[in-house]
C-alpha cells in the first residue's frame, strides 16, 4: 500500500512526532511506500529518516494516515482516499479530532481520548483504543548505576502539577529531559537535558521514571523493566502496573500488526464501494 501521513510537527522527540516515525518506518519495512507530509519539518527527525519520503506536496497514495487536524482536515477535504485518524491526547487542542464523514476510522491511544472523542460527536464504533508502540530493540533492560528520578517530556502547562509534586516530594537528584526543561527552577536537585535520539541511555540510571498516566514515557520505563510512577493532569497519583502481556500490547511490532489491519480493511472498504472502469 501506498501510505501518506500527516501530521504537524516532525523536528524533535515529542511523542507525537516519535509515533509517526515509528510507525512510518514498521510499514517500510514490511514494504510498504510511506510518505510523511509535515506542516513544520526539521532536521532533527528528518535526517534520520531512512526509508519514508519527507514530502511537501501530496502525492499519490491509497490511504491517509492523519493527525494534527490543522495540517490534515485541508487535505482529507481534498482528496479521496480512506482516512484513519489517530489522537494523541484528550487535552491539547491541537491532538482533538477532525470530525468528518470522512475518517473510516478513529484510534485513540488510550482510553479517555477514545470518550473524549465520543463527546465530540465521534461514533464509538468508528473508535479503536490502540496504544502507543514501543521500539523493543531500542528500549530493552539494560543495568546501571542508579542516580537520579527521570522525568521525560516537554516542560508545559499539564506537566507542572506533576512538576510541583515532585519538587516536594523527591529529596534526591532529578533529571528532567526535554523541549524546555531549561525553564525549570533553579534547584540543586535538578538537571536538564535538551530532547535526544538516545533517550534509552537515560533510562538504566534511573531509581524510578516518573511521567503522565499512560503516555510514552510510562511504556518505555516499563519495556526497559524500570518502576514508573503515574501521575494525572492534577498531579495525584495513578496507580499502575505492568501488564504480563507488555509485549504483545505495546511492543511495536504487535501494535503495528493491529493498525496494519485497519488500514487493509479501510482500503478494502473504498474498492469495493468504488465503481469498476468496466462497469
């Protein structure tokens, strides 16, 4: 199949962005043709991309594979093709679905941006809750000295109740990695890092990696076999635990195995409602 993707972003390591590449490159490599049409590309993803087109024109394709509704409502208005939108997150305006008759089918990654879809309007049986992937040959348990809590992701507004709450709570060093974390207090406790490709370096040193509620951050911690501590959007606690099917759910591979079917029942869906030249 011939994949276009659109998305908003593809120039540094937000989730978002990591899941297009994923995604993008499991496809490839099961020989598929996948091109990537962001609105605001950078060098940081795009150099290492090997295998997807990073385009700025909409080629031909049998499938849109969108999100961001800002760069992919325009472009699903103009085309034909099957659409399957995915949302990233019930809160940031940008994540929230483009609500259409033409989207064949909707993947949320968890579970409150699948309800939150539905209180937009969106049929629950149009919904499939398919969460993140994670690369198992990227993060895999490795052993290290354990010196800090980590704390991956982008300094914004949902983060800092999580923040303040670890400010109070974690008495030794913390490590927060990420867009804008050299915006964090001056506090001896904490160091920061810019947005890296070799965040599973980071990983193995933790004492524990704390994050927003299924996120990510939580897959990854758990795939490199560190405790994950979940917080929700007010900063209170989330109680979790590591599914004894991890692989199989959140495994890369695995995941991309399930959205692989929707996409082959979307495109099997438009040929058949699609008049044969002959006919």
């Amino acid at each position: 199949m011939k994949f276009l993707i659109t998305c908003l972003f593809y120039r540094d390591a937000t989730g978002s962005e990591l899941y297009v590449y994923d995604l993008a490159h499991e496809l490839c490599n099961r020989g598929h043709e996948v091109d990537i049409y962001p609105q605001l590309p950078g060098p940081y993803l795009v150099d290492r991309t090997n295998g997807p087109r990073i385009v700025d024109y909409i080629p031909e394709h049998d499938i849109i594979l969108a999100q961001h509704h800002q760069v992919s409502a325009p472009i699903i208005q103009a085309t034909t093709a099957p659409v399957v939108y995915t949302c990233h997150s019930e809160v940031y305006t940008a994540e929230l679905p483009y609500v259409s008759d033409r989207v064949f089918r909707y993947i949320a990654v968890r579970q409150e941006i699948a309800d939150k879809m539905m209180e937009m309007g969106v049929d629950g049986h149009r919904i499939d809750t398919i969460h993140n992937g994670v690369d198992l040959e990227r993060f895999k348990p490795r052993e290290a000295e354990r010196k800090y809590v980590f704390v991956p992701g982008t300094n914004d507004p949902v983060r800092h109740p999580m923040y303040q709450r670890l400010f109070k709570e974690v008495k030794g060093p913390m490590l927060f990695l990420g867009m804008g974390t050299d915006g964090l207090p001056d506090d001896p406790r904490i160091t920061t890092h810019e947005p890296t490709w070799d965040i599973a370096d980071f990983y193995p040193a933790a004492e524990w990696v704390a994050g927003l509620f299924k996120g990510r951050t939580q897959y990854e911690a758990w795939a490199m076999d560190r405790e994950f501590k979940a917080y929700d959007w007010k900063g209170e606690p989330v109680p979790m635990e590591k599914p004894a099917d991890f692989e199989q759910q959140h495994g890369l591979v695995s995941v991309v195995d399930r959205l692989e079917e929707i996409y082959k029942e979307a495109v099997d869906a438009r040929s058949s409602t699609t008049p044969s030249l002959s006919g």
